[in-house]
C-alpha cells in the first residue's frame, strides 16, 4: 500500500517504513500526520474520492533536523565589473513513515427531508 501526500508545496509517494526528507516543518513534534491525496491498496485498487481521503491518514514519526545541499548562486555581468557569490543550505525535516490508515468514507448524500404530511386546507367560512 502507498499514499501521495503533499508536503512544503511538493508531493511524495510513500510507504510505510520509508524515510523521506521534507522540508522544514516548523511546529512539528514526535509525530506528524497528513492527509493523503491518493492512497492505492496491495491489489492496485485507488482511492481518490474526497470523502474517503478525509478519513485516511498517514502518520510519520520525526527523525530530526539536517541541512541539505549547498546551492551556489553566483551573478555576473560582462565589461561592467559586477559580480556576486551567495549561497543558500535549505533545512529538512526528516520523517519515517509509521502507519497509513483508510477509513470509511463519509457519505456525500444529504437525506431528502421527508414531505410534510399533505393536510387539505379548510375553506375559509364566509360570514354573512
């Protein structure tokens, strides 16, 4: 079974036991969970129906903090003696995934309002 789950404006397709790095999630504790955009079970069957998916879960245990890669930035313009060196080290948070867990899918159905009961209106009586 894997899900896709979105995280810091990116997806990821993930499987119980994997370690997968996400970035920075600020406010995060010992666990973390997201809800799942797609999630497909060990005989291939998707479920993509909202209702469902807001009752699914995965659950992710966090490992720690690391730096990524060094991205070196560097500017330069011809004949005018301009140039520029920056860089930048994106922090990630890393997760295990411990559990992703499908529920039952919530009914999307409304149930029909049962009809008032149909009185006949009695005639107005007319005074003379």
């Amino acid at each position: 079974m894997y899900a896709i789950i979105r995280t810091g404006g990116k997806q990821a397709k993930v499987r119980e036991g994997d370690i997968i790095e996400v970035e920075r999630l600020k406010d995060a504790s010992d666990t973390v969970s997201f809800v799942p955009l797609l999630v497909v079970d060990a005989n291939g069957k998707a479920v993509s129906d909202r209702g469902a998916l807001a009752a699914a879960s995965v659950t992710a245990e966090v490992l720690g903090e690391s730096k990524g890669e060094k991205v070196d930035i560097f500017k330069y313009k011809n004949k005018s003696g301009y140039s520029r060196r920056m860089g930048h080290r994106q922090v990630h948070t890393r997760l295990r995934i411990t559990g992703i867990a499908v529920g039952k899918p919530k009914s999307t159905r409304k149930k029909a309002a049962a009809p008032a009961a149909a009185q006949p209106a009695e005639p107005a009586e007319a005074e003379e």
